[in-house]
C-alpha cells in the first residue's frame, strides 16, 4: 500500500525536524489560502490585507477601476501628465509606503497590478 506523499514527506521532515501538524492551510504570510479539493484548486487572497492598506492611506472613498493605470498616459518627466510640483518630505514618504505596499501585494497575489506599480515605483524620487 503506498502512502500518501504529504504523509511521507512529513514522515521523513518529523526525522529531522520537531514538527506540529496543525491541519490544512488557511492562512500564510497575510495570504488566505482556500483548497478546493473537488476542483483540484488552491487560490490565495489578501482582501484584509488590501482593506488595511485603504484604511492606512484613507482611500476608503476611493473608487474602483478597470485598469489600474490609465493607458495612454505619459508618466515620464517632461509629460503634461506628471505635475512639475514637487512633494513635501512627508507626502513623498506617504507615496514610498503607499508602492512598497502595493509591490507586496503584486507579488503575492496581484499580478495584474505588477506592471503600473512598476512604472510608478520609477518616480520614488520625485513623485
């Protein structure tokens, strides 16, 4: 009878490691996990993660697009589109967390927002 293979490489783990068998995953690294064993599916989410990063930057008003990034915008330097003025120190910090949070959230789970947090993570410097 061969074994599970979850069961086995526990097995061989226990031998090396002290280990607690805490059941399925539901929940890693500020990621939900849902298995769907019928499907033979797994998705991940961070719906608390991203309702977090709202209420910090107090976009609770905000409203939902499509897209994330408007699609024939020009974001370099010298376009119309990007303001000549410049941050203050604690609206440039503001602007830092609000990418460094959303890059999180384009690597675990959203990587259709990956490419606009990419190309506005560019403007760090002078947002």
């Amino acid at each position: 009878m061969m074994r599970n293979p979850s069961t086995k490489t526990k097995s061989e783990l226990n031998g090396h490691f002290e280990l607690v068998d805490l059941g399925n995953i539901n929940w890693l690294l500020g990621v939900s996990v849902t298995q769907n064993l019928k499907d033979k599916t797994i998705s991940l989410g961070q719906q608390a993660y991203v309702e977090q990063i709202v209420a910090h930057f107090g976009l609770s008003d905000a409203h939902p697009d499509v897209t994330p990034m408007e699609p024939s915008a020009d974001y370099h330097f010298d376009s119309p589109s990007v303001s000549p003025t410049l941050l203050s120190l604690a609206k440039k910090t503001t602007y830092c967390e609000m990418i460094g949070s959303l890059i999180y959230c384009a690597t675990m789970t959203r990587p259709d927002i990956a490419y606009a947090i990419s190309m506005l993570s560019q403007f760090l410097e002078a947002p």
